[in-house]
C-alpha cells in the first residue's frame, strides 16, 4: 500500500496558508492566544476541514477537538493524531498547525481511497498547548490525561486575571465537567505527533526526518517580589527595596546555574511585570515566568532546588518578600521503541534520511505518553527559530514529513 504517494498535496498547503491567516499580523509574525477568539476561530476553521474529510467531529468539555475515522473492528483501540494550532505572542505558521493539518490529510486520503484499516483512526487538536498566557502549556491534553481537578481551573491565572475556569465558560464549556474531558486509555492504541523540530540538528546535518527518542519536560513557575516603590530621584541607593533588582539578579544565576549543567539544561525567564512601570519610581512589585527543562528529571529538580535557594537569598540580601506560583513540573518521557521503529522503516520505505533526535521544546505528546504510547516526526525548521515571526519550514520538507506519518498511521491502524 503507498498511501504516501495518494496525499493530496495541493489540498495541505492550501489549507496551511488558510490557516496562518488567522491572527496574521504582518511582520509581526501570528497570534492565536490559548483561549481566545483567534484560537477559537482556528478552530472552527480546522473543524471545517475535518468535515470535508468526512471524519465525525466532536468538541470536548475543554474545547479540544476530535475527528474519526471508523476503523472495521470497533472494539480495536484507536490510534490517535494531531497537535495544536494555538500559538505564542508573534508567533509563526508552522508550530502546531504542520501535525494539525497533516493528521487530517492523512485520514481524508485513508477515507477517499477506501483503504482497509481495523483500528479507528482519530485526528485531535489539543487546545492552549502555548504557555503564553496561563504560564504552563499544553493545558488541552493535561485535561484529556486527567492532570486536572476543578480547583486547579480556579487556580491557573492570566496576567490580567482571567482563571482558566472564566476562560472555559466564555468559550461556553462547563468547568465543573472537567471529569468528562478525560480519555479512556485502554481505548487507545498510540499517539503520534508531526512537528517542526524548533531547533538546529535536522538543517545541520542536512536530513528531513528526525524520529524523536525523547521529549524534555518543563517546570514552569511565575514569581512575585515585592518590595517598596519610591521615589527614583530622592530615595539614597541604600534605602531601596528595588523589587525589578532582585528579580534581575534572579534571571541572571538561572542562565549561570543552567551554564553549568550541560547542553540538555535550559532556563528562561521570559515573562515581567514591573509595578508601577515608570521611569522614576523605584519598582515597587515585579512577577517574573521562570521556565527550566531538561531531559533529565534529576538534573530539572537538582535546578529547581538551586534556583529556589538563590530566591531566598537574594529576598533575604535585598528586604524583599516573595509570593511563588509552581504551574508545572513534569517529567520528561521517551517515546515508544515500537514507534520509533515504525517511523524509521516508513522512512526507508520512502528512501527519505532520517536521524534520531531529542525534543527540546515540550509537545502535547509528553503528557499522552502518561497514558499511551507515543511517537513523535520532526520536520526541519530553517535557522532553527521557532515562537517568532521568522519561523519557517519549507513545504517541500512539511510534505515528506506528512507522507511519513502517513505510512506511520495506516501501519498503526492496519
Ligand atoms: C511549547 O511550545 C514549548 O514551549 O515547548
Ligand atoms: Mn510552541
Ligand atoms: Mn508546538
């Protein structure tokens, strides 16, 4: 069977340039926030597709989105396919939107060419899979793996903040049916994820298919310091309580914490507030997102305890007080070795190079493989930049990476 060479190609990029024409923002790259009307838009549009494709479309209690494909045995385990097409702020077209789309060519090409399959096949787009704007991503499949309770819902928090519960009742879902939004595991088979790599090794080393053996996790915190706003001019150095001071100090030792722990260690912190935010008032309030990850949860949490050390120190040195929000800490996972198996012979199949390759960036796939297993293809990204308006992925390289997972997929389903 090739179904690899049936792909409608003209159909994906199609759609892929429809798509990225939501919350377009010219040189200012896109913006579909987790929860709003550019996502929800996206959505619907992406819906459309999957009922052009003849799939059965449901939304969930979270706003996650579904389409299947009946397999012939309705009892056989169903193998599951998507990603996210939500993105950060100025993001680009290709995070997400490549497994999205790709996913749901996948099953139309199966459906119009009548190819047999026993296990059903579903397409999913998980929502607000950025950690953009409730500071921990990936919220869509959390709450499909069963990682939410309702309280949590009140808890998580916009920078405005809007809760994750008023966000869920604005787009019309009820909170309270957050137990609904689970998945049953031992009615799925597999979860497999096309995405752009996000980083350098696919380019550098010139091949178009990486297999990913294993995804990073992320701890994900936002930090409040507060300290005594006063006067820029007339207050002495000594008398200070600068909260935006300490929080520098903070940033600064996480980059030379995540210096000393090796390549696969990373820390950001990418997100603050300044209260009041003038220039001549002492910043009196700052909140700062601290995002760490590593593919080793011992060296994440060796990290996670130095960087609360230095906090404590710094509040200490500096007479500020501290208000600590830990929204995730997860685990790193690896993928299936069955997966990774089938990915490589699809690859041979197609006499297309692949390379195995680590996830540095989280995927919707880190929380499946809590509950099922996962294989993940990646696609090269140029330059290796990735959340920025300059990301971009050739269509000729998105192309052969959904002719990959369409060999994956019917191999899976057969
Ligand atoms: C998800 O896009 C991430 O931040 O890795
Ligand atoms: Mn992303
Ligand atoms: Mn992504």
């Amino acid at each position: 069977m090739d179904i690899a060479k049936w792909l409608n190609r003209d159909r994906l990029r199609r759609r892929l340039e429809e798509l990225a024409t939501i919350g377009a923002q010219g040189v200012n790259g896109i913006t579909r926030l987790p929860f709003t009307k550019e996502e929800r838009e996206a959505m619907t549009l992406v819906k459309s597709y999957m009922e052009e494709a003849g799939l059965k479309v449901h939304y969930d209690d979270f706003g996650n989105l579904y389409g299947v494909l009946e397999g012939s045995d309705p009892e056989a385990p169903k193998v599951m396919s998507g990603s996210h097409i939500d993105t950060v702020v100025s993001g680009g077209a290709y995070d997400g939107t490549v497994g999205t789309l790709s996913a749901i060519e996948v099953l139309q090409t199966i459906k119009e060419n009548n190819l047999p399959h026993k296990h059903s096949l579903e397409a999913c787009v998980f929502v607000s899979e950025e950690s953009a704007r409730f500071g921990g991503g990936t919220l869509g499949s959390k709450a499909f793996v069963g990682d939410f309770t309702r309280d949590d819902l009140d808890k998580l928090k916009d920078p405005s903040g809007v809760t994750l519960s008023q966000a869920l009742l604005e787009w019309g879902y009820n909170p309270d049916n957050i137990e609904y939004v689970k998945g049953d595991p031992s009615k799925i088979k597999c979860f497999v994820e096309l995405h752009i790599e996000q980083s350098v090794i696919l380019e550098a080393n010139n091949i178009p298919i990486g297999v990913v053996d294993q995804i990073a996790a992320p701890t994900n915190m936002r930090l409040t310091l507060n300290g005594r706003a006063g006067h820029a001019g007339a207050t002495p150095m000594e008398l200070r309580k600068d909260a935006f001071l300490g929080a520098a100090e903070i940033a600064l030792e996480i980059e030379r914490l995540a210096n000393t722990m090796g390549k696969e260690t990373v820390g950001t912190v990418g997100e603050i507030y300044v209260d009041p935010n003038a220039i001549n008032v002492i910043p009196g309030k700052v909140t700062i997102g601290i995002d760490i990850r590593d593919v080793t949860a011992a060296r994440k949490e060796k990290l996670f305890n130095e960087v609360l050390k230095y906090i404590d120190e710094v509040a200490k040195k500096r007479g500020l007080t501290t208000e600590l929000d830990i929204i995730a800490n997860q685990v790193p996972e690896k993928t299936d070795k069955k997966i990774v198996d089938i990915i490589s012979s699809a690859c041979r199949k197609l006499d297309i190079p692949y390379m195995n390759i680590t996830s540095g960036a989280y995927h919707d796939a880190l929380n499946m493989a809590r509950i099922t297993d996962i294989g993940m293809i990646f696609v090269p990204s140029k330059g290796g930049i990735s959340h920025a308006p300059d990301e971009f992925t050739s269509f000729d390289d998105i192309y052969r990476g959904a002719q990959v997972l369409s060999e994956v997929l019917y191999e899976l389903a057969k």
